[in-house]
C-alpha cells in the first residue's frame, strides 16, 4: 500500500496536466462543433467535396456532422491517441524510473518482492488511467450536454469511455511490458512511443483497403468503433475478449522479465 500511495503521490501532478488537457481539448472540439452546426447541411456537402482517402480514414463519409453524436464520435480517435500516449507512457515509465531516479536501492531492501512491488505500481498505474478516463467521460458528458439539442446520448458516451478504457489498458500493459525490457527510461519510452504512432497510422490506413483489413487485430485503435456505438450497433465483444487475451499475456510477461531483469542504480 504504501508503494501505490508513493506512485500516485509522485504522478499526481502529471496526472491532473493529463486531465485538464483532455478536458479542454473536448472543450474545444465542441465548440468547434457549434460553428458545424449552423452550417446545416452544407458542412456535410463540404465533407463529401474531400479526398475519399480522407473521408474513408477518419469515417466521415458514415456520419452526420451536424449532429452532435456523430460529430462527437468522429473525436474518438483522437481520445484513444491522446489516453492511449498517457497509458503506455505512464507503464513505459512507472517501473524503469526507479533505475532513473536512482531510487532503486530504497524499493529494493524493503522487505517485499519484486513481484509485489510490480503489482503495486500496476495499482497505482489503473488508478491514473481510471481517473483520466473518467474526466473524458465528465467532461464529454458536460459539453455534449450543453451543445445537445435532441435526446440525451449520455449512454451511447459512456459505452465509447468504457471501450476507451479497455484500450487504456492494453497500452499500459505494452508500456510495462517494455519497461521491463529496456535498460533505461530512454528507451522504454522511445519503444512505446514508436510502437503507438505505428498502431495509430496503421489504424488508419486500415479502413483505405479491404487488403488491409486483417492487420485489425494488430492494432488496439481498430477494435472499438465509437460511431458504430453511436448507432446502436453496441460493442464487438470479440475484440473485447482480444483485449483481454493480450492484456493477461503482456502482463505475464512483464512479471516474468522484470524479476529476470538486472536492476543499477
């Protein structure tokens, strides 16, 4: 326990940036929205005048920008890029700064295992990323609301940040994973960040081809589809259970390497 209190003590400050910054980027996508609005239906003719490759990679050509749930849908992914960077950035990190800090003797004589002191940062880590996502859900929820004309879609959010979460998860388990890979922070950050720009380009160079369309599993970006969940169509839970499936193996794997793992400080 007091490790988790010593991990969301030392992020806290981080974690409330990470938080007003996902606050007013939705802010400021909404009120972008409200110019769209007025525009009627031209927005959409307009959307409709671009490039099919642009249309096909961002799902505009599905939606109806006007609206305030399909507008709101079409930002998805850009939370997952943003919660996504925040998560595997936070595992890449919460193990491998002890090295960094030199702070590594101190965790190390205590008496208590490695495997132990990987599940307690593991805690602290689901804690940071539950209340960051749990600020997306308030914040989309406060300024839908206040743009919302029609039937309260409060639902349809709360299903998008569930999934959400889900993908906050598999990139913490990515980050930990190479935490407990690398030698330094350095690099563990420089994997992960590498490995989540080649996932989010993939994802969307996915949807341009159907030769693509395998590659979907590879990428977590693929797996949720917030404005099929905007339509009611509801949440695959096949890439629910895929989620799952490497969630439990990276983790694995991270207590694996990490009690292997040569630990200077």
């Amino acid at each position: 326990m007091n490790i988790v209190l010593r991990e969301l003590k030392a992020n806290r400050k981080a974690l409330i940036i990470w938080c007003i910054s996902m606050f007013l980027f939705i802010s400021m996508g909404m009120i972008k929205y409200s110019g769209f609005s007025k525009m009627g239906s031209e927005v959409n003719k307009m959307m409709e005048s671009l490039p099919k490759v642009m249309t096909s990679m961002f799902g505009i050509n599905s939606i109806d920008l006007t609206s305030v749930g399909g507008y709101y849908s079409m930002f998805f992914i850009y939370f997952a890029l943003i919660a996504g960077i925040h998560a595997i950035m936070l595992g890449a990190t919460i193990i491998s700064k002890e090295e960094r800090d030199k702070t590594a003797d101190f965790l190390m004589v205590k008496p208590i295992k490695r495997h132990k002191a990987v599940t307690s940062k593991l805690i602290a880590a689901l804690i940071n990323i539950l209340i960051l996502n749990i600020v997306t859900f308030i914040g989309s929820v406060v300024n839908v609301a206040y743009y919302n004309k029609g039937e309260s879609i409060t639902g349809e959010i709360f299903k998008i940040t569930c999934t959400l979460l889900i993908l906050q998860i598999v990139f913490l388990s990515l980050g930990l994973l190479f935490s407990s890979l690398t030698k330094t922070t350095k690099k563990a950050t420089g994997l992960s960040t590498g490995v989540i720009l080649a996932m989010y380009m993939l994802s969307l160079a996915i949807p341009l081809t159907d030769k693509l369309e395998f590659l979907g599993f590879i990428t977590p970006f693929y797996y949720f589809d917030a404005k099929d969940i905007m339509l009611g169509h509801g949440i695959e839970l096949i890439y629910v259970l895929i989620s799952l499936i490497i969630v439990v193996f990276v983790t694995s794997l991270t207590y694996v390497f990490f009690n292997k793992k040569d630990i200077h400080n």
